[in-house]
C-alpha cells in the first residue's frame, strides 16, 4: 500500500500537466452533471391511465363519431404543472387513416356524464370543463402538484364521416391514443383501447353524447 502512495506521489509530480487538467475538467463536468440531474428530476412526469366509468366509442347512424375517456392523470415528475388540453385520434380504414392517425381536440360536452344507482344518480366530474350537478365544480380541477393526481371526463366529438373514415374496430375495442398537453406546451400521450359501443348505450350515461357539432352548427352555421 505504501509503494502505491510513493508511486501515485511520483506519477503525479512527473505528470503535473494532465493533474491539473484533470482538475479543470472535473470543475467543470461536474457542476454540468449536476445541472442535467436537476433539470431531468424537476420536470413534470405525467402517466395518464383509463378508470372504471363512463370510456366508450360510438360512430353514430349519420357517421359522427363520438368518445368518452374516464381519465387519471398523475405527476409523477419533481414540479407541478397544469392540464390545457386533449386530444384523441383513431385509426380507419381508408388508405390514409390507416398508417395516419386521425385526430381531433376535446370538446365540451352539453350534459353530465351520469348514471343512475338505486334511488341514487352518481355524476361523474368532467376534467375540463364545468359540471353542471356538481354544485361546488366552480372551474376544472387541472392543476397538478408534484405526487399528484386529477380525475375527470375528458370528451370527444369528430366531424361527420362516411365510408371508411371511421374506428378501426377489432373484438369490439378500438384502439386509440390520448395525449394531453400541460401548461408548458409538453404532451404526454398513451395507446388506449376503448369498448365500442350503440347510441342507446352511449346515452344511458348521458342523453346529450354526439350532439354538440350539431347543437353549435344552429348557433353558429358559418363556423360549423
């Protein structure tokens, strides 16, 4: 052990060039290091999951198709961040829509998401928007602090489309993928699998679904 000492003492003092150098990068790479590290573990990390509830697909008789996604999202990242938007895409079974995913934002929803237990109807909270039954939902539930996590509905509604623009469907499932963009304009996106399902179905849980195009088209005709 003393011999490696003395041999480390002459390597050093014969080698004070590559000594001192070594000192400089290591001032260096290290506090980088260090900056990298921080970076990487103050950002926020969202996983997104599907829950139990009303997350289903419907293609309308007229070819609207519409989509509800019971969504939890969790920041599991070293910052808080806010929730401002969603969006879903599917693929069809024209050429294009099947190697192209085919997207659209989520829209508001004109009812509560609800069904009816007993004597009693359980309401479900939308993410991002109001809820008209839930007295105390002043404004969405968004934001997200570190270890945190929101639940909410998060509703779609596409255009119109015939032919082969329509869910691709396989078992009765229909292959999806969500994405959610936060407040510092970063996406976080998954592949789901939603039931497909009737209309008749689709509105036992709420009597307005795939009726919001419409709604807004007598509003505003020049705009939709």
């Amino acid at each position: 052990m003393t011999e490696l000492v003395t041999h480390l003492k002459t390597w050093a003092a014969a080698n004070q060039a590559i000594v001192a150098l070594t000192g400089v990068c290591l001032i260096i790479v290290v506090p980088f290091i260090g900056f990298i590290v921080r970076l990487i573990f103050s950002r926020p990390s969202i996983r997104l999951a599907v829950i139990e509830g009303p997350s289903f697909i419907c293609t309308h008789p007229t070819y609207l198709t519409a989509a509800a996604v019971y969504l939890r999202i969790i920041n599991r990242g070293g910052s808080p961040t806010d929730i401002i938007g969603a969006k879903l895409a599917f693929h069809g079974y024209t050429p294009q829509s099947t190697f192209f995913w085919q997207w659209t934002r989520a829209t508001v929803c004109l009812e509560d998401f609800q069904v009816a237990i007993g004597d009693h109807i359980k309401v479900y909270p939308f993410m991002l928007q109001v809820n008209a039954m839930i007295p105390d939902h002043a404004s969405p539930a968004t934001f997200l602090d570190r270890g945190q996590a929101i639940s909410g509905v998060v509703y779609f509604e596409y255009p119109e489309a015939w032919g082969g623009l329509v869910p691709r469907v396989k078992r009765g499932n229909v292959r999806l993928k969500i994405s959610i963009e936060d407040s510092r304009r970063r996406t976080s996106s998954r592949i789901i699998h939603l039931k497909k399902v009737k209309l008749d179905e689709a509105r036992r849980f709420n009597p307005s679904f795939g009726m919001t195009g419409e709604s807004l088209r007598q509003v505003r005709p020049d705009q939709y």
